[in-house]
C-alpha cells in the first residue's frame, strides 16, 4: 500500500491557493453528467451533499435516521472556533493553525490544520448568511466566548445548541437541493458495503431499515461522512445509533484506517449509574470555571458529601496542579479522576465518579450568578441524577466523546482507494491525537462546505465515468455478502442478547484500551476481544425478522463491527510506544507523571492495512513533518 | 427506593399496513434512575431472549436534543414533565404498580412503519418547500456586515430552538403542525437575511403544510404545553401574519 | 405562491375567516342583547317600537340580513371543514388522553366547538322560526299599525320548555365564546405574548355577559310573569 498524503509544495500560507489552481475542475455542463453518493447527513454529509449539488453534481444523499436533522452533530454544545479575531484579541489563522497543532499533541499535518484554520472564517460568514441566530451583543455583532486551549476568544456560539444550529443550517441547505432534485434523499437507509471496480469505489450496498430490503446505488465517487467509533465503548456521549460500520466496511475493502487507537475522554460527563444505562451525557466543559474538584482523603468514606469536613477532602487537582488547577486540559483531568477512583476514592453509589463542587463560588457569586451562568446544565443534572446541585456536589466522571482517529485521507480528503472520500469525524486529518473543544464543528464544516467541492472536481476530471453494468460480478458479491452476514447472525439463535456482548466489550475496552494503557493490558485485550467475538458468533440472539423494521438487528450488525475494530485499537495502542494527547501509556510519561511524547520515534500517522479474516493488519506509517511549529512538551504545573 | 414492576400496554402493528392493537407487558426491577428508554431497553431484552419480535421505537441521542424519540405515554407526548423529551424522562416520575399505556404520534401525516415509530418525513417536505434562505455556498458576506439586534436574534433562536419531534402534531387536537412550520418562518422573519424570501417562504411552507394532510390550528395551544423546547405559539401568530402579508402583496 | 382561491382556504386563511366572522358575530350578539334588554323595563310599547324600526327598513334589512347569513354560513363552513379535516388528520384517535397543562388552552370549551357551534345552529333554526317566522299579532302604537312582537315573546318565554331550551343553549353560547373570542385573536396573527392572557381574559367577561344576558331575560320574564 502506497500513502501518498499528496501535500503541495510551497510556504504553508500559500499552500492551499496553489493546490486549488493546480486541481483540475469539471465543467459546468459536464457536472450534470457525474453522480455522487454521501453517506451520511451530518455536519460534513449534509454541507457536502449540498455544496456539490449547488455546483450541479447529481447526489444521492444517505443516512440512518428519518430525517437528516437527526445526525448526532447536533448534540455538540459548545461552539465552533474561527480565526476572526472579532474580539480584538490577537487572534489569527496562524494562532489557530498552532493551537490547533499544538492541542493534537503534534500528530496532525500542517498544511490540512492550516487550511482548516484558512476556510474557518468562511464557515462562520456561511453560517449567519443561512440565518443561524448565532449569540450577539447588544450592538448588533458577534459574541465569542472562550474555550480550552486557546488565551483567545474564538469561539461562535448559539446558546448551548451550536451544533443543532449549524445541522440545521446544512439542513437547510440540503433540503433546498432537494426541492431542486439536485440531490435525492434517502433516509432510514444504511450503508453495508462499499463497491469496487478496478480498485475504484463505484457504489455501495444498503439495507432499507423499513422494508429490509437490500440494495445498489452506483455513483462516479463515494463520501464517507458518517462519524466516529465512540462507541466501541458502549458508554459514550454519542447518541444510540453512532457506529463504525460504513467506515469500517470501507477498511475491510481496503481502506487505511489511521490512529485507530486515538479517542477523547470528556471529563465533565454525568456518571453512569447502573447495568441498565444505555449512554452518558455530557456537561459543559465550562463547569470547571466556577466547581471544585475533589474526593474524600479516607477510602471508602461513605458519608454524604456535606457531612466531609474541609480537611478530609482532597482537591486534587488543585494540589497537583497549583497554576492550573481545576482548568488542567480535558486528558490530564480526566486521567486524574481515575487514579482516585482507582484508588478507592470515588463517591458516588457506584464509588465510581468525583465531586465536583460549587458551594464555594455559591458562597462568593451568590447562588443568583451560579444560576445564570449553568442554570441549564445544573437542571439537566438533576433531572438526570435527582440530586440538587446547589446543595450537594455534583458527581462528574469522564466519558468517551470523540473519536480522532479514523479512515486515512490525503490531503484531497480522499483515501488510498481512488473515488472514495472521507469527511469530518470519519477521516483521522485535522486533530492528531487530541481534539481541541469547538474545533470538531469547525473541521466538519470545513470538509464539507470548502474542500470537497475542489478536491472532488480534480478526481472527477481526470477518471472518466464508466458504467458498470448491475450483473457485474462485484456488485453481486457484494450483495452476496451482505445477506450472508445477516443470515449468519439470524441463524445462531445463541443466548445473549447483541446488547450483553456490547456492554462486555466496552468494559474491556474502558479498562484496557481507555484512559490509560499499558503494554499488560493492551496484550489482554487481544486475547478478550478475538474470545468475545467467537462467542458472539457462536451464542449471539437477534430478534427475528430481517424484512421488517428491526432495530435489534441493525445493532447487532454494528456490534458486529466493533468487536472487530476494538481489536485493532487496542493494536494500534499497543504498536504506539508513547503518550500523545488522549493516547496515554504508563510506560511513557515523565518525572512528574505527564504524557511523554517520543517524537523521534512515533512522529507518524499509523495507518492500518486489512489482510483478510484472522490475519493480522499490517501497519504503513506516514512520517509527519513539522516546518513551521516548534515541537515542545506541554506541561500545567 | 426499591425497584418497580410495572404494567405496560404498547401499541404493536407490524408495519405501515397492518392493523394494530395494544399488548400488555410486565417489566420488572425498574429502577427509579433509568429513563423511560432505558425501561423499553429492557423490556426488549427481554423479548429476544423470549425469542419475540422487539418493540420498535424511534431514538437516538438520547439527550433531548435530535427529536428522533417520540412516544405517547398515558396520553402526553414526551410524557408528563414539561420541556422534557421521552429520552430525558426518568422513571421515578412513575410509581410500582403503575399501568402506562404507550402509544405512537397519532397523525395521517405521520403513518406507523411498525409499533411506536412513525414517518415523518412530511416535516422534510414542508422544509424543502422553502425553510432555507437561498444562498449557495461562497458568496457569503463577512459574518458582521449585518448587525442584528440581540432581541430578534434571541427571539429567532427561541423558533430555531425547534428539534423536529413531532410532538406538537401528536398533541394537537386536529394534527397540526402550526407549530413546527411556525417555528421555521417566525425564526427567518425575525432575521434580515430572511426578508428577502420572507413571503414566498410562508405561502411556500404553508401550502406544503396544508398538502401532507396535517389538521387546522384551533388555538388550543397543547403543543405549546407539550415541546420539549417550550416554543411559544407567539410563533404561530407571526406564522399567520407572514401569511396574510403573503396573500396580499404576493411574492 | 398559489393563485388566491387556493390561498383563501388555505388552513391559515381559513381560520382566519372563521376568526373575522366570529368577531363580526360577537358584535352582533351584543348589539341584539343590548336591544333584548328594554325587554326587561316591561314596556311593551318601547320594546315594539324598537323591533319595529328593523322592519320598517324596507329592502335594507334584507341585505343586513343576507350579510349575516353569509357571515354565518363562512363561520360554519370553515368550522365544519376544521372539524370534518381534524377527523381526516388523525383518524385513529389515541387510546388515552390527557390535558398537558402548563400553557395549555385546551379546555372543555376549546375542544366542543364544533358540537356547541352546531347546537347554537340548531337552535338559531329554532329561534328564528318561532319568533321572527312566528305568529303575527298586531298592535297600534302612536297611531301606527306595527307588529307586536313583545306579545309573542311572553307567550314563549311563558313555557318552561321553550324557557330551558333558551337557558341551556345560551350556556353553550357562553362556552363557544370562551374560547372562540381569544382564539380569534390568535387565527389573525394579533396575538403578542403581552396581550395574551388580558385578551384571554376579556374573551371570557365577554362569554359570561354575553351567556347571563341572553338566558337571564328568558328566565326572568317567566319568573315575573
């Protein structure tokens, strides 16, 4: 396998100009003539899909729910991040092309975070031309507010909705090129195969959730736009139906799938509170501004929060960190809360969760302000845990949140099989080994709105659109082998339920492959994992029908997937001997207990090959070159 | 507070075409701490070990925010707690002993595709028919050419609040679907970069609206009373001054 | 844009007209209540004078008359489709339902508008038949020959079922207006959250004055007579 990332020559700020005049461009006559599938309706699917059939592409737009509205980009809080220095800061695109870099723990390519940190402006103008009431001042502009790991402020925001704004902003969008047949919708519809011819991605296999039946779409490129893996975990704040399997389909076809092993623990997440829980939900980063982290001293202490005197609690984070404090980044905080838990220190029924505490700016602010600033978040809290946040500490714990990681793309966005490209979560490109907050709405967007629409014109232009004829053996292959997963898995009749096996590989993999890894327990999940997915395929049960809606077996195919792509993370984690971002290795950390980076050894993207059933991947690294940013190790002390 | 046994009678229909009818179920060791999905998760675990069919019902993030869960339960959409979708409804609301009779939205625009899920894709039709300002990727303006006073953008993000549920028409009387539509052109109203196509977009979004087969707005305001976002239906009013404004000026 | 006729019965514009002729309605109402009062004086000769000046417009009155037929027959028209479209837009009801509460404005009278509307309906039939179509007595009142129409309401007004027919349909009167008044302000986009609750308000004086008027002359001249 040949990586060739296929970035331009050229001073960094000037890269991005020349490659767009180099691409070669359909014309506008001939756009008409090619098809182009999206599978997914996201952020980066749904502004890919219309951004294309703006410029005449005819698309077929795909995804999983009833409505593209649904994708889980609209969980995100937060905010998006832009280089507009509205706020008279200092800010500029070099500065958020280094933040950027810097918060990746310097396992992204330059040029991809400096384009990303070039078009940032352009989303932001896009967004409030479509009529997202982005927050304002008094006067009429923009606000910003600011977010971890910038001194600027740079961030947009729409109450705490900002990633519902700006899905819907691309749904709105998408939906006039509906109305306009330019783009032909399909929902309730997944994904299961992707089709090659000559090495090409031509289409893919679907299933209709409804009907069950399964289906060809043919097209002149694919886009992958379906999200990350988080939930590999079981646990995650991605919603119920995130998964892996278009991508990882696409990787069993031959697709590259880089730093599989590069996930982020949020660490602001209500804890989870039994066997039943089905996902975890995630508070505002911003708490830590105004709580105080801490846990008893004595393990096992079984006293309500209230009733531990001042001097048997342990701000510890406070006291590792005495200039940062509770303001430590999301990785360090999080691994943090796991060495007290771990320790025998957590609170909480399950002893697994941390308090984090207001009583202290309640004291000083006045229960008024504390109200005003996280009025909701504190609602939404004791909704959920029935436990008054101004009176009693809340219980936070970390949770998985995003996935960095993800199918290898060159700098085109297009993976080592021509015709297929990823975006936004799905692509491993612009946040090395650790996200930075409001950035992931940022590079979706980006994908979508202001780099496909160049790059994919350059492929199209130079592959001429061949008809594959529908009785081509590919496509029957294909077809052939999407029944025969299902037949297989309806076929078992076992005992467990997908859902048990789920929540078994999520355990091993939270344990082993989660906040902190070492060489010990990544061996052991190899051996867990591959024993979990022998029994799943001997013992697993479905409910029946596959002609009918049967959510139970979508799942069950998904769970399928990640007990396959938990076992190359752990691979992944195990082949990289260092600690980067939200990859953390025991064996690789400093005097002071800190993620130690091996720069002149793993500075590379890990990019994973698929050899074929029971043979193991083979790993192609692409060597990272640093030209304009100065390599440092970070430190909060 | 120990766990609940609780008695549940679920719509089940096979598929769009099929007649439906209530089944009763028994869950037991409800814990007060799940939420009223996590209650049907096990109730569906527990029917495929008993090798049945599971209960079919729409969700996704389960954080109130994607509008994918639906679900009528004893009567009220999104159930009894006001501003809360089904997902963020836990079940110490409810009592051991309790009988919750379940139900899908009841609309003849939003048809069952099998138990509790239903399809609501009219709502997509209604937002192709004009729920967008017309503007192509690239031409875009700087985003501060246009100041806009913080009230009408508060006012325009309170519509925009809108998570496509559907609970709106599930609880209205006559199916309407003012609510929703009204959220879409209140929101563009409010903004400068909607006036353009403002009274093209409430003919436009209306007819759509009137052609799915949803019921008249009587002004009994349930839906207001229902959203998971609490819109007002101060939006429905602003809906019908678009339209009146529409009728008599014309685009 | 669709081409006027099909934006006039559009659900918006519908409810609109609906909400214009019902006010027009109301209007109506409170003028005829404020004429029915002098029946409460007792005179006799004041109260034929009064109805004597509508029969002695000539050919005006026909055309007051045929626009309030027509405000009337738009009025049950756009209810009567609301209604027939509600049954079209859910036709299977739920098995359970309950008031949300909160802001809600779904009441008893919010949900049987279309049956008190046809109740009044019938009973306008009614009152229409048996006063205006019915006897003709004649009295001589300053020297001119008019109708005497005082004389044919104590007669009716002295049956006690004719007297509980009125009481009881002029309750119903009261709670369509209830909901009919705010709704109507509602279904012509005047509503401001500001002036929600006081209009809300006056819509229910408005259905009380209005329902206590009309059935308290029924009721009072058969207690007195």
């Amino acid at each position: 396998m040949k990586l060739d990332s296929k970035i331009p020559e050229g001073p960094l700020a000037e890269k991005w100009d020349k490659h767009r005049f180099k691409l070669k461009l359909v014309n506008p006559a001939n756009k008409r003539k090619y098809n182009i599938i999206v599978v997914g309706t996201g952020l980066a699917g749904a502004s890919a899909a219309a951004s294309l059939a703006e410029l005449g592409y005819h698309v077929k737009n795909f995804c999983i729910q009833d409505s593209p509205r649904r994708a889980h980009s609209i969980a995100a809080q937060g905010g998006i991040n832009a280089a507009k220095n509205y706020p008279n800061d200092g800010d500029s695109i070099w500065r958020l092309f280094y933040d950027t870099i810097k918060g990746g723990d310097y396992r992204s390519r330059e040029a991809n975070v400096y384009r990303l940190a070039q078009v940032s402006n352009n989303i932001i103008d896009q967004g409030v031309a479509q009529g997202i009431p982005f927050a304002r001042e008094y006067g009429g502009l923009l606000d910003n507010r600011s977010f971890g790991g910038a001194q600027v402020s740079r961030t947009f925001y729409a109450r705490g909705q900002t990633g519902q704004q700006l899905l819907l902003g691309a749904y709105s969008s998408l939906m006039r090129q509906v109305a306009k047949k330019q783009v032909q919708l399909i929902t309730r519809t997944e994904m299961l195969d992707l089709i090659l011819v000559d090495g090409k991605a031509v289409g893919i296999t679907t299933r209709n959730l409804i009907t069950g039946e399964i289906a060809t779409h043919m097209a002149d490129a694919v886009v992958i736009a379906t999200g990350g893996y988080g939930n590999v975990y079981y646990l995650s704040t991605n919603a119920k139906n995130s998964n892996a399997t278009a991508a990882w389909r696409c990787y069993k076809r031959g697709a590259a799938f880089a730093n599989p092993c590069f996930t982020q623990i949020h660490p602001t997440c209500i804890p989870f509170s039994g066997d039943y829980q089905s996902k975890l939900t995630l508070m505002s980063e911003s708490l830590r501004n105004d709580g105080r982290v801490w846990v008893p001293k004595k393990r096992g202490d079984d006293r309500a929060p209230n009733d531990i005197p001042e001097d048997e609690r342990d701000y510890y984070l406070e006291s590792r960190y005495p200039s940062f404090g509770n303001l430590v980044p999301r990785d360090v905080a999080s691994r943090n809360a796991k060495d007290v838990v771990d320790d025998g220190r957590g609170v909480g029924p399950s002893k697994v969760a941390v308090y984090l505490d207001f009583a202290d700016s309640i004291n000083r602010l006045g229960e008024n302000v504390i109200r005003e600033k996280y009025g909701n978040l504190f609602d939404m809290y004791e909704r959920i845990i029935d436990e008054n946040p101004y009176k009693t500490p809340m219980m936070i714990y970390p949770a998985v949140h995003y996935t960095m990681g993800g199918l290898w793309v060159d700098y085109n966005l297009m993976s080592n099989i021509p015709g297929l490209f990823v975006l936004g979560e799905a692509n491993f490109s612009d946040h090395g080994a650790n996200r930075l907050g409001a950035s992931a709405l940022m590079q979706g967007l980006a994908d979508g709105y202001f780099v496909i629409p160049y790059t994919i014109g350059d492929y199209l232009a130079t592959n001429k659109a061949t008809k594959v004829p529908s009785s081509h053996h590919a496509i029957e292959e294909s077809v052939a082998l999407v029944h025969d997963k299902m037949d297989k898995l309806l076929y078992i009749k076992g005992e467990k339920t997908s859902t048990e096996f789920h929540r078994e590989l999520g355990k091993i993999m939270w344990e082993y492959v989660g906040m902190a890894r070492d060489e010990a327990g990544l061996n052991k999940a190899l051996e867990e994992i591959p024993k979990l997915r022998d029994e799943f395929w001997q013992n697993v049960r479905v409910s029946s029908d596959k002609n009918l809606m049967n959510k139970d077996l979508e799942f069950t195919g998904r769970i399928a997937d990640f007990l396959e792509l938990g076992e190359l993370m752990a691979r992944d984690a195990l082949e990289r001997n260092e600690s980067c971002g939200g990859h953390f290795r025991l064996e690789s950390q400093t005097d002071e207990g800190e993620a130690k980076r091996k720069d002149d050894e793993y500075a590379f993207v890990s990019a994973w090959e698929y050899k074929g059933e029971g043979k193991k991947p083979a790993l192609h690294k692409e060597k990272l070159v640093f030209d304009n940013v100065e390599l440092t190790q970070r430190s909060y002390k | 507070m120990a766990d609940m046994t609780l008695t549940l009678k679920i719509w089940r229909q096979k598929d769009r075409k099929s007649p439906g009818k209530f089944v009763t179920y028994t869950v037991e060791n409800v814990s007060e701490h799940m939420s009223f999905l996590e209650m049907m998760d096990v109730l569906n675990e527990q029917l495929i070990k008993k090798g049945e069919d599971v209960v079919e019902f729409d969700n996704d993030c389960r954080e109130g925010i994607c509008g994918m869960c639906s679900l009528v339960i004893n009567g009220r959409p999104h159930g009894q707690e006001h501003g809360t979708a089904t997902c963020q409804l836990h079940m110490r609301k409810f009592k051991d002993g309790d009988i919750i009779v379940v139900e899908p939205w009841r609309a003849a625009a939003f048809p069952v595709l099998k138990d509790l899920a239903v399809d609501r894709t009219a709502f997509d039709r209604i937002m192709a028919a004009g729920g967008y300002t017309s503007i192509n990727v690239g031409g875009a303006q700087d985003a501060n050419a246009i100041p806009i006073a913080k009230r009408a953008s508060d006012e325009a993000m309170d519509a925009a609040s809108c998570i496509g549920c559907g609970a709106c028409v599930a609880a209205c009387p006559n199916a309407s679907a003012s609510l929703f539509v009204a959220a879409k052109i209140s929101q563009l109203a409010l903004l400068p970069q909607g006036q353009i196509e403002r009274r093209r977009r409430a003919a436009n979004m209306v007819a759509q609206m009137d052609k799915e087969g949803f019921g008249d707005c009587s002004n009994h305001a349930e839906c207001e009373a229902v959203c998971p976002k609490e819109i007002s239906i101060t939006h429905i009013a602003r809906m019908k001054r678009e339209y009146f404004k529409a009728m008599a000026l014309g685009e | 844009m669709p081409a006027l006729p099909t934006s006039l019965w559009s659900s918006v514009a519908r409810k609109a007209l609906m909400a214009l002729t019902g006010l027009a309605l109301i209007g109506f109402l409170a003028v005829h209540l404020l004429g029915n009062l002098i029946l409460l004086t007792g005179n006799a000769d004041a109260f034929n004078l009064y109805s004597n000046i509508y029969a002695s417009m000539g050919s005006f009155l026909y055309v007051i008359e045929a626009g309030l037929v027509a405000f009337f027959l738009i009025h049950i028209v756009s209810g009567v489709t609301v209604a027939l479209g509600k049954m079209k837009a859910r036709p299977v009801s739920y098995e359970k339902t309950a008031n949300a509460g909160g802001p809600s404005r779904k009441t008893i009278s919010s949900t049987t508008m279309i049956y008190t509307g046809i109740i009044v309906l019938a009973f306008l039939v009614f009152h229409v038949t048996t006063l205006k179509y019915g006897a003709h007595y004649e009295t001589t009142i300053h020297g001119e020959k008019m109708r005497d129409l005082h004389k044919l309401i104590i007669e009716n007004f002295a049956q006690p079922g004719i007297v509980v027919t009125y009481v009881l349909t002029m309750l119903l009167l009261g709670f369509h207006l209830r909901h009919g008044f705010w709704s109507a302000f509602q279904s012509l986009g005047a509503l401001q959250p500001r002036l929600s609750g006081l209009i809300y308000t006056i819509g229910v004086l408005i259905a009380i004055i209005l329902a206590v008027g009309f059935l308290f002359i029924p009721l009072w001249i058969f207690l007195t007579a």
